[in-house]
C-alpha cells in the first residue's frame, strides 16, 4: 500500500524537485495533497509554482491549497537572492492548467487528519512549519492521525544558512517549529548537516538534463539556476538539493543515516532566533523527540532521483 503522504511547501527549486520525485513515485506515496506556504517566494507564487509542478508531472489529479502568507508572530522573510522572482527561476513560467482548491490549507490538513485513521498520514514540509504549526495549534486532536512527520529543517555542524545559526525555514517560522517539535509524534528532521552532501554538480545536473523529457529538461533548467548562489557562497560545484532528501528517505531510507536526538528551537534570543540545538550526544537530559539524519549516500541519491524523473518521458 503507497504511504500516504501531504507535502507542505515553498517552491522554491528544490520544493519544486521534490513535488516531481514524490508524483513520479504513485507506488510508493499517495500525494493527498499540496499545501504552499509563504517563505521561498510570497504565497500567491508558492502556491503557482506548486500547481506548475502538477502540470509539469502530469498530475491534475492532484489537489493544491494556499496557507498561510505569513509566519505566526514574527514577519514574513522571503529568499528571492536565492530563488529569482518566480522563485522557480530557470525554467519557463506559465499560467498553471491545475485549480487552486478554494479550501485553505490548514483547514484541509485539520479536515483530512480528522477524519483519517490512527498514524495514518504522514507529513512532509519542506518550507517554513507555519501551515503545519497553525493546524496542530488549532486542533492538537489530529496529531493521532500523523503517522509520522518528514520535514527539511535546521542545522548543527552545517550552521546557518540565512542567520550565523539558523536554517531558513526554521528562521522563517520559529514559533510553528517550536510547535511542530513539541508535537510527540515521530519526526524525521533532515537539516543542513545532510542536505550539503547532496550537491547538484554539473555532472549531474547534465545527467538529468540528457533524459530529455519536460520535467528533466526544466529541472536541468531550474538547477542550473539554483546552483549559482550556493555554489559562490560555499565554493561547491554547485548547490545542495535540500528538499528531495525528504522524499528520498521515504523511497529509500537506506540511503541515509540518522540518530535520535532532542532538537529544541530558539524562539527568544535576537542574535540565534530559529536556532535548531541538536543534543546529538545526549547531555541535556531533554526527551528525545526526532531523528536527525546525518549522513546521506549522495551518488544513490542522485540515481534515484535519476531514475525517477526518467519516468516522465514524452
Ligand atoms: O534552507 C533550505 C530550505 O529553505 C529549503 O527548503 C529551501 O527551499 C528553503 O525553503
Ligand atoms: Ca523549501
């Protein structure tokens, strides 16, 4: 039986890429839905861009719903030096043929969690944790249904990368993380420490784009795009490809290493706000509440990713 799966998101590249992974994999993940949240890009493009995706994957079957245009307390941060405009700069950008559902997205993860059967559904966010955080806020009944939670967030050894120390989509919304981590549900955090093990070199990066379909040649685009800004702030061959890892580990999850930790969130200090601190040696005493994935066969994952863009042959 596929898992099934809600993806929560701020497309963003390598959202973008991770909406493509999870639709060209129907036996393994049933894609409930697609929620878009501000972070990457402002909410209305977040939301566009996801039901670009849809249309790129061939999955108008799939519903997408707008959340929340702004964090719980603090203002909105967007990443646009990062993403371009479009916040999917690199490939072409249309007028998406997928509806946006009129429901808003917290309402349709409260509605779909409520009815559904006991650890039954999994989440997956790849952007800042608002749409998820508002829902377990507004109805903490859900979290019986959450079968488990894998998200891209936060950093240890890796640092920040929009603040000295904190990660983006923590920074973004720390007050939902702080929520979200509290939740006692199981949890899969996949932070910088791994992400930056995964990086779109141009090898392959052209060895997606020699599949030759639309949704490699526009991922070949967007990563060519993607790339130029990490790969000048850190000297890689290219940029990390946050956000797949998520939907790889729940097609692969050998491909990765992990190891349960407690991982608190920093929501008052001015100068670490969205602070992720991983007891990664267990001193704090503090309750284990997630695994932190550390490790990540990086050429296994790009042959899956591969593999499975393959799929969308013309
Ligand atoms: O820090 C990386 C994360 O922030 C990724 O999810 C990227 O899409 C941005 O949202
Ligand atoms: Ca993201």
């Amino acid at each position: 039986m596929p898992e099934k799966i809600i993806i929560d998101c701020d497309p963003g590249q390598d959202d973008a890429i991770a909406l493509l992974l999870a639709m060209a994999s129907p036996e393994e993940l049933e894609l409930l839905g697609i929620t878009a949240v501000a972070g990457n890009v402002p909410l209305h493009l977040t939301e566009r861009n996801a039901r670009l995706m849809c249309d790129l994957g061939r999955r108008d079957d799939i519903r997408v719903y707008a959340g929340c245009s702004k964090p719980m307390v603090r203002d909105l941060v967007t990443a646009e030096n990062v993403h371009g405009d479009t916040g999917i700069d690199g490939m072409q950008v249309t007028k998406p043929a997928v509806p946006l559902q009129s429901q808003h997205a917290v309402d349709f993860i409260i509605e779909t969690l409520k009815k559904a059967g006991e650890a039954s559904i999994t989440l997956v966010p790849t952007g800042p944790l608002t749409n998820i955080g508002m829902a377990i806020s507004r109805e903490p009944s859900i979290l019986r249904s959450i079968k488990r939670i894998v998200l891209m967030g936060g950093a240890m050894r890796e640092g920040g990368n929009y603040s000295p120390s904190a990660e983006f989509n923590i920074l973004v919304d720390p007050h939902a993380a702080k929520v979200v981590f509290a939740c006692g549900r199981p949890i899969t955090a996949m932070g910088l420490d791994v992400t930056h093990q995964v990086i779109a070199t141009k090898d392959r990066v052209a060895r997606i784009g020699a599949l030759e379909n639309s949704a490699a040649t526009a991922t070949a685009g967007m990563l060519s795009f993607f790339n130029r800004h990490d790969s000048a702030k850190y000297g890689f061959d290219g940029a990390p490809l946050h956000d797949p890892c998520t939907v790889a580990w729940l097609l692969q999850p050998d491909l990765f290493e992990g190891k349960d930790c407690n991982i608190a969130i920093e929501t008052e200090s001015p100068l670490t706000i969205g602070h992720t601190a991983v007891d990664f040696w267990g001193i704090s005493g503090r309750e284990v509440n997630a695994t932190w994935i550390h490790s990540v066969d990086a050429d296994g994952f790009y042959d899956l990713l591969t593999e499975r863009l393959a799929r969308y042959a013309d």
